[in-house]
C-alpha cells in the first residue's frame, strides 16, 4: 500500500464546525424596530351605500357620457336692470296718451255729426278697455302663477336644509294647492294628507312630495317630449323644403314648451310663454345643443351617416333629438320641484325611441 499523499489530505479533511458573524446593516434607520401604529376605535357610521346600477354607469356605457355632456340643468335667468326697457316703458305711454287724444278728437267729432255715432264709438271704447283689462289680468296671473312655481322651488332647497318640518310642511302645502286642479295628482295629495303628521324630517317630506305629485307628471312629460320628438323627426325627414323645417321645429317646441307649463300648474300667458322660450333658448344657446350635426348621429350609431341613413333620415333624427332637449329644459323651468328623488330625463333615454334600428335597443 502507497502511503497518503499531502494532497489527499487536503481533499479528506475533516469536518468543522464555524460561526457566522451577522452582516452590519447598511441603514441604521432601517435596524431600528418600527413604532407600532396606534390602532383606532371601532365606529359606526350612518352613511348609506348606493350602488349605481350597471345601465347608469358611465364607465361601463360611455355612450352616456357623450350624449349628456352638455345636459346641464336649465335655471331661470336673472332678472336684471335694463334702460331698454325704460325706454320703452316710456315711449309705450307716450303712444298710449296719443291714442287716448286721437280716440278723444274722434269721439267729439262724431257727436258734432251726430249723437248715436257718438254713443257708438263710446261703447266700442268700453268694449275694447273692457277687453284690454282681461287680458292685462290674465298675463298678471299667468307671471304670478311662473313666480310661483319658482318660489316654490327655491324655497323647497333651503327648507330641505332645516331640521323642523314646520317649513316643509307648509311647502307641500302650497305644492298640493298648485297641483290641484291636475287630476293625476289626486292620489299623491291623499297619500301626502294621511302621512302629513307621520313624517318629521323635512328631506324626506319633500322627497315623498316628489314621488306622489310629481312622479306621475314626469311620465306624462317624457311621453310629452317623445311625441313631440317623433313628429319632428319624421316631419323635417319628409319635408322638402328647409324652411318647413324650421317653421314646424318652432311650432313643436312652442307647443312642448306651453304643455310642459300646463302640465306643472304655471299656465302662462302670452308674454310668460315668451318669457319662457326665451329661457329655453337661452339655456340651449349656453349649452351648445342647438349646434348639433353628424357628429352626435356618429356618437349614437359608431359610423358615419352614409353607411346607416340618407342625408334626410339623418337630418330628421338631429332634429327630433333636439326637440328632446328643449323638452328636457323645459321640465327643468316648469317643474316646480328640483330632481332629489327621481332621476332626471336625459337625451340618451329617447334615443332608442327616436333611431331604434340604429342605437341596437
């Protein structure tokens, strides 16, 4: 046998225990234990959860987004000083006292000729001051009846905001007084009269005021803008002539306008309903609905025109949509109430009723 060689050795060297220094840490912040955290109290909290269905979610429809976006609530505009108006008052009175000296001459001519053509000409003068006052009358009580409704609006946000239900309930009050010639709202004033003493928190009144009184109104509104919507869209879609179109798309909207205003107690009268159209415009102008084109067709279809409709066809869905939003603006000044408890019409609800084919409903 050969004897073990040095380098045998090394390879058969025998086992050995070591130990192993711990590395230094790098951060001394980084060694140190951290501070543990305070850990806080249990609580409860009182707020409600709503979970916003799938249909009314934007990001899961982003349609909506799109065809609402300028879909801001429409307000009165402020009344405010104006010397045009002075101006006017004053050049009015002025043709009213040369009118009363004219009929005046007229009268005393007649009489100088003979008597009964001067008693004639006296009582068509009381005919028509007779027929001048009515009327001044009835445009009184149609402003006063629009004061109303937005008098009942504005205080129905600040009452909501108390924690007595003293205001509230002489809020529903008034509401049930406008309301109460609308047989429509013969169930929710008796369901508002029996709950009247059962609800004391002022939110909640009004909400439950809302639903009974209003809610049956909004219906008949949305089938008010829809009708209106479709005669419109068919309407300009057959017309030859682009005049017509304008023609009828000013009558349909003067219409809407006075049914939505009758249809929520305001009933105005001549210069209300002009004072109405007026806003409606206004609102519309600011919001830039009036200047629609191909490009909200686009946004409901996903293509061009070309491809799905004729020019006209096109032409008469734009115009049907836009009669929708000045419906839509009008319930908005007209509604005596502002949306908390029911959710407010947009144009994406009439949309699949005015190019069925077209949106895939």
């Amino acid at each position: 046998m050969t004897k073990p060689t040095a380098d045998d050795k090394s390879l058969s060297r025998r086992p050995a225990a070591f130990s192993v220094e711990p590395e230094p840490a790098k951060d001394d912040a980084a060694a140190k234990p951290k501070a543990e955290t305070p850990r806080r109290k249990p609580q409860s909290f009182d707020t409600e959860i709503v979970l916003t269905p799938d249909e009314e979610d934007p990001f899961l429809n982003p349609e909506l987004g799109a065809l609402d976006a300028t879909a801001a609530i429409a307000v009165p505009r402020r009344r405010r000083f104006s010397f045009g108006k002075v101006a006017l008052g004053a050049l009015g009175v002025l043709l009213s006292l040369a009118f009363g000296l004219w009929t005046d001459e007229l009268i005393r001519n007649l009489f100088s000729r003979a008597d009964w053509l001067g008693y004639t000409a006296l009582t068509v003068v009381a005919v028509g001051i007779l027929a001048v006052l009515a009327i001044v009358i009835r445009e009184t009580a149609g402003m006063m009846r629009l004061a109303a409704v937005q008098a009942i609006k504005t205080e129905a946000d600040a009452a909501i905001m108390e924690t007595k239900p003293a205001r509230a309930r002489a809020l529903v009050s008034r509401l049930c007084t406008l309301l109460e010639s609308n047989a429509e709202t013969a169930k929710g004033r008796a369901t508002l009269k029996a709950a009247e003493n059962d609800i004391i928190d002022a939110p909640q009144l009004i909400d439950l005021a809302e639903r009974e009184l209003l809610g049956p109104l909004d219906r008949r509104a949305r089938a008010l803008i829809l009708g209106a919507s479709k005669r419109v869209s068919v309407v300009t879609a057959v017309s030859p002539r682009a005049l017509v179109d304008i023609l009828y798309v000013l009558y349909e909207s003067a219409k809407l306008v006075r049914a939505m205003a009758d249809l929520y107690g305001g009933r105005p009268g001549t210069l209300g309903m002009i004072r109405l159209m007026r806003d409606v415009l206004a609102h519309l102008a600011v919001t830039g609905s009036i200047a629609v084109g191909d490009s909200i067709v686009q946004q409901l279809i996903g293509h061009g025109l070309a491809s799905k409709l004729s020019a006209r066809l096109g032409e008469g869905v734009v115009n049907g949509m836009m009669t929708a939003r000045i419906g839509i603006s009008a319930m908005d000044l007209c509604r005596p109430l502002s949306f908390r408890a029911l959710k407010r019409p947009g144009i994406s609800d009439f949309v699949g009723d005015l190019a069925p084919n077209i949106g895939g409903r």
